[in-house]
C-alpha cells in the first residue's frame, strides 16, 4: 500500500510542477514538492476515517450543498 502512496505523492508533484511551478529546473520542483509532501505527511498525525467521515457529513456536506444552490440562483 506504501508503494501506490508514494507514487501518487510523485505524481501529484510532477502535476504541481507543470501546472503551477513553470518549467525551469522542473527536476527540484518536482524534488521539493515530494519533499514537502512528506515533510507534511510525518509531521501531522493521520486522522482516524470514522472522524473524517463525521466531519464530512456534518460540515463539509452542508456547505457544499448551500454553495451549490446559491450558485444555481446567480
């Protein structure tokens, strides 16, 4: 399971650096990228999923919704 982890962290920085970082020394973008997203993957503790799932029904859901249907009204 590490494995599809690490490289979705490398793919996601390749992403970033063409997308966002520009072209110039793409290699340390892509470098320092990877480097932050494990810097902030040790550096916070994972959250247990049925905390996440909690969070996602009773915040995150309603605010989707009422986004959205503000938006349909503009």
């Amino acid at each position: 399971f590490f494995i599809t982890e690490y490289a979705f962290m490398i793919f996601l920085s390749f992403l970033t650096a063409i997308f966002f970082l520009g072209e110039n020394g793409f290699w340390l973008k892509q470098m320092l990228m990877i480097s932050f997203f494990i810097f902030t993957r040790s550096a916070f503790p994972r959250m247990r999923f049925d905390w996440l799932m909690k969070m996602m029904w009773k915040n995150i859901l309603p605010i989707v919704l009422m986004s959205l249907i503000f938006s349909t009204f503009l």
